[in-house]
C-alpha cells in the first residue's frame, strides 16, 4: 500500500508549489523530479496566486522567511485552501525567533493545513502556540527514542486532533498520526543529519505523495517518511570509503530517483498505533 | 566552426552577469566555470548597473522572479544596451502567470534582447506577446517533433524576424534560428529533462559563447545549445547503475568541464534549413 | 595545534550564523557540517537578531547583497557584537561596485570584526577604504607570488593592525594575519578556482573554526584555510578521469567530512613570518 502511494506519483506527475528557502530548494527540486513530480517555486507576493493555481499542491517551508515572501506564503495559502489543494507547513526554526514562531503560528491559524511537518522542537514549539523565542536546540532532550515512544506518539496524536492536520515529526524515529492512527518509522541513518536539508527535501516529496493519493492522505505521508528513510539508507549503501556528506546528498537523491513501488513496500519499516 | 565557438569561450573567459532564479543558481555559476566563462550574480538595482558594466553580457532569468529583482532587470539590462553588451532573455514559466508572462513582455518591449531561449510553451506565449495567464501545459501539446518540424522551423524563424533576436526553442528537438537560417539540433538525451535548471544552464553558458564570439552569433548560440546536449550524452555514459538525477547534474557539468572544441565539433548533430 | 583546532570544532559543534549569497549557500551549509559545525542562515531583519542570540559566531558575505539583506547585516552584526560573538566579513566583489564596496566600508565601520577574508583584490580596496567603484580585475596584477611574498606579508600585517582584525587573504598563496605573526600557508589546487563558492564555503567553516578556539583566534583561523586546501587536495586525489569541477566541488566537501585533527597537521604545509 506504502508502494502503490509512490508508484500513483509516477503516474500523476503532480506539479507542486515551493515557497521554501534558498539554502536547500535546488536538492527539494530535484527530489520532486526524483520521486515522479514537478517543482515550481515562486514566493512572490504578486506571482504565488497564478502558479498555486496551476499545482495540485504547497509546500510553504519558513527556513529563509523574509517580509516579502511571508506575504507570499499567506496569499498562495488562501488561493490554495479556496482550492482544495494539498497544503503542507514546514516550520523550519520554529522556536528560534520570534519571527518564525510568530510566522508558522498565523499560518496555522489562517490555512488549513493538510499536514505539518518538522522536528520535535520545532512541532512542540507549534503545539504550544507559543511567540516566545528560545534556542534551537530547548526541547532537543526531548528527542523520540524508544523509551519515551509511548508519550511522543500520544503527544503527536493529541496536536493531529488539535491542529486538524496530519502531523509527522522526523527523526531518529519518524511519527506520522492524523490523530486516530500513528505510523512509528525506523528507516532512516543518523548520517542523514549531516546533509543540509533532508527535512525540506521531505516536504516537498510528501507534498507530492499527497497530491497523488487523496484518497488515503495518512498513508500517503507515511509512505514519503519510508522513502525518505529508505533513501538514506540505499544511498549510503552506495558510498566508497572516501564519499562524505556532499556525495551522500547526491546518492540519497539518486535512490529515490530508482525507487519503485515494490522497493519501497519491501523496504519500509514501520508499525501502526 | 561550433568547436571554434567554444574555444573562443576559453580563450576570452567572458565575465557574464546573471540575475537569475535561486534554484539552480549554484549550477549556473559552475557551468560556466566550466566551459572557460567567469559568473557573477546581482539582482539588487542599486547594484546591477556597476556589475553589468563590467561583464560582458547580461543572462536575465525570471525564475523566481519579485519586484525588487525585476527592477534590477530592467536597470541591468537598459545599462547593458547602452554599452552593447549580448542581452539573454530566458522566459521561465512564462505563460504560467500573469506576472510571469507581463515581465517578459515588458521586458522584450524595453531591451533589444541579443537572444530569446526557452521551452516551446514560454516561446509561444511570447510569440502571441498576451498578458493572459495560462497553465505551464497549455501549449506543451505543441512539443516540437519530425512531425511538426517544417511548421515549428517556420515559427520560430518568424518569431526572430519579429523579436530581431536570435531565438532558441529547446526540446526533444533544439531549433536555434536568427530569422534567416535555422539550426534544427539532435544532441540530448531525455534524461535531461529529470535534472532541474538544465535550460537555466543552458542559458549562462549561451550569453559566454555570444560574448565570446562577436561576429557569429547563430553559430555561437547553436554552439552552446549543441555543446549542452552533448554534455548529456557525454555525462550519461558515465552513469553508474545506482547513479540518478542528482548525479547525472554533476556529470553534465563535468562533460562541459572537459569538452574542447574538437570533441564538440564531432559530437554536435545539427542541420541547418 | 592546527589539528587541535579542527577537534575543537567536532568536539564543541559551533552554531554558526550565515547571512550569505544564493549562488553557494548550499554548500556553505553541507561544509559547515562536513568540519562539526552547525549551520543557520537569517537574512531578514526582523529575523535576524533572535537568530544571531542562540549562536556562536557570524558569517557575513555580501556576495548577493540587496538592500533588505544589508539591514539584516547591519542588525545581526551588532547583536552579535554586544554579545561577544565571532564576526566575520567576507566583502564578495568589493571594488566592482559601489554598493559593494560602500557596504563593506560601512561594516568595517560600525562593526568590530574578528576577521576579515577575501581575495587580494578585495582586500585591497579594504585596505584602500575607497568608495570609487573598480572592475573585478583592477588589482588582479598584484596576486601574492613567490617574488612580491615579502611585500604582501608587510601589507597583510599592516592591514591587519589598522582594521583590529584578523586578515586572510586567499589565493594560490594564502596569507593570514592578526598584525604581528602571518602565516604563509601553500595548500590548495589551482583547480579550486572553476568550482564556485570555495572562497564562501571557506568563510563559513572559518567562523566556526574561530568560534571553537576562542584562545587562539589566529591559529584557528590559519587551520581553517589550510583545511580547506588540504580538502582540495586530498578531494583531487580522488578524481577520476571524466570527474570536473561539479563532482570536484563534492569531494572538496566530502574531504573535509573525513579529515581529523590528524590528517589536518600532518597535511598543513605553512610557516610563521
């Protein structure tokens, strides 16, 4: 089922929208070619209505916010909505400043999010709805591992019923709930911390999965979250003994780009609580 | 004589200035490092007229276009007419919004453009010169193929006469025509099409060969176009079997990298109609 | 001492604050991994302030200046000052515009950098404090070589001693001095010159090489330079025949994911005048 989701993105070729950062969007476009889809970015204020038009869905992503194209990302948000589109927040640094906590809470406040995606900090900064700015690296001892498994997934299940979204929180184990159900993820190797991005390269390939299968949007997330992880670990099975993080970029993308569904429904390793 | 092209680009290393879209930027740059040129980027409009003054030629991409960068645009490109230099126009997405395809205009309006490059559906819209805000696909129906070859030579070459640019149509099939005579181009592969911003590329390394050869300019443009599909064809045959997109990105600029002007020479399938 | 300092970084994971150019900003953020740190990029400024807080240096680069960005250095800048934080200038094509070269001149003014790096030709109109516009090329004559060593030495120092910073000047020789001593350092490849943005990903890891050995800035500083020649090196020799300079840009960083303290000291090829 995980690998149907993926193979419905090669058949669809869903467009989708990026309003994302600078620092990552060359590797969040070529991991939307990767995985079967098609980038667009534009942020914009008097271009994001028109090219949202055109996309099936956003992936607004706050990692280089500026006044400019925080506009942006509220006038294409609402001509998404009207739309129906698949909307995803990713709410990089959220908890870091004020302007990015601020930012991704009026987001949330004024769009329908069809799902949120970040870290653990930046989710429970989210959850608390709070402005107040704090460090990076607050509620980093709150990491999912196994022996606070059973409270993270009722704590991201609990924000899925709040927030009316479905909320996938990455890291070493990924967590995937739209309140009712919550897919725990163990793809993935901790090298992928050292490639810049991964996360928004995530966001925008789950934008896709979306788009491709409205019919089962939890599924759909979750089978982006294997993938992702999945990825890492056939690229890395790939590296020589002189490769290192830039070359591990490539090869993670590389994977993705000869995945297919079955690979995927063989690799993916989760279970559903 | 395409292989004298870009020795010349060697020879001279031309100083290109690019305001171009921050997606596929970082390969712009290394792309015409690669094939002998030198890139320097500036889109602020207080910047832009020092920074075209000493390059010699301007590669305007509207990728991610914004009203700060447009302006830049505009000033870079009135001071780049001004001293001569070679003016690109690379139309990104227009067709696919109202800004996208108005700037365009605008832009073709105030700037006696040396070339004009882009995908059959920007071209197209810039042929009708409409304002109207249309899909990215609306005239993808219309890709260029032996079938239609006789009727898209003909467009294009009116579309050079009409615009007094030399216009490149790239695709399956490349067609490069200065009103008069029209190269009808076979190098590429389609794989190309999976890596984001190879069109992008294709366009700064287009302004070095115009820059570099004053006194051909069809020839230097059918030159670049040839060289880039080559680069193609050239990286693809050092793909390993793991190796996807995000690769083939680094073997198409390392092709460049190492291309001369006899390997482009033999390489470049081309007629001329 | 010089492998001491790269330790110190993997040991301390330096948070660095990147207020940088599109064109390299992706790998600037993969460098700064590669060598231990951890990187954030804010150029917004209302943004910016909370940003540069939680951090433990600046890295400020106007290769891509606009005048929004230009607010943001000025307000990270001074945050970062207040709070005692490494700061660091790297003045992308200072003399081939006035804004450019007006920008780095009024930074040096109302901020006390840590260390100032670029290549000779924008130190030099540093140095000369000259608003006059140039082209890229003005000073390019005067490359430090093995003839004019002496005289490049004396102009480094005395630099140094007026602007109270750290000076390093990179190139096929790289000198680095706080004033009194000047590290002649001769790593690195000509070849690193056709990959963009290795003087920008050198900026970055150099503040987090600064950030991590707070006692010994000017040591720190010639590590970080040394290291990155040495990358260049060690990623050439790892090149294969059809490898240019996109995978080369790879290796460099790969290199650096894989050099420790060791490598770094037994690799390092400088003296002390």
């Amino acid at each position: 089922m995980l690998g149907t989701c993926l193979d419905n993105v090669r058949r669809t070729v869903p467009l989708v929208h990026n309003i994302t950062n600078y620092v990552t969007v060359n590797d969040v476009a070529n991991i939307l070619l990767a995985c079967g889809g098609s980038p667009i970015m534009s942020d914009e204020p008097e271009d994001v209505e028109d090219i949202t038009t055109i996309c099936g869905g956003l992936n607004i992503n706050i990692g280089t916010l500026n006044q400019r194209s925080i506009q942006g990302m509220f006038r294409a948000g609402k001509k998404a909505a009207e739309l129906g589109h698949v909307l995803l927040l990713d709410p990089v640094g959220a908890g870091a400043s004020a302007l990015r906590t601020n930012t991704a809470v009026e987001l949330m406040k004024a769009l329908p999010f069809t799902v949120i995606r970040g870290n653990i900090s930046e989710i429970k900064t989210l959850a608390l709805g709070s402005g107040t700015t704090k460090g990076v690296d607050a509620d980093v001892a709150d990491a999912v591992t196994e022996s606070n498994l059973d409270a993270a997934v009722a704590f991201v299940k609990d924000f899925a019923q709040k927030s009316r979204a479905i909320v996938a929180v990455t890291g070493a184990i990924d967590l995937v709930s739209d309140g009712e159900r919550c897919y725990v993820i163990r793809n993935g190797r901790a090298e992928m911390g050292k490639v810049t991005g991964t996360g928004c390269q995530l966001s925008g390939m789950m934008t896709a999965f979306l788009v491709a299968n409205p019919d089962d949007r939890l599924t759909a997330a979750a089978a982006a979250v294997c993938a992702m992880g999945l990825a890492g670990e056939i690229g890395w099975s790939h590296m020589t003994e002189s490769d290192g993080n830039s070359t591990y970029r490539n090869r993670i993308i590389d994977a993705i780009y000869h995945m297919d569904g079955a690979v995927l429904e063989k690799g993916a390793k989760y279970e559903v609580r």
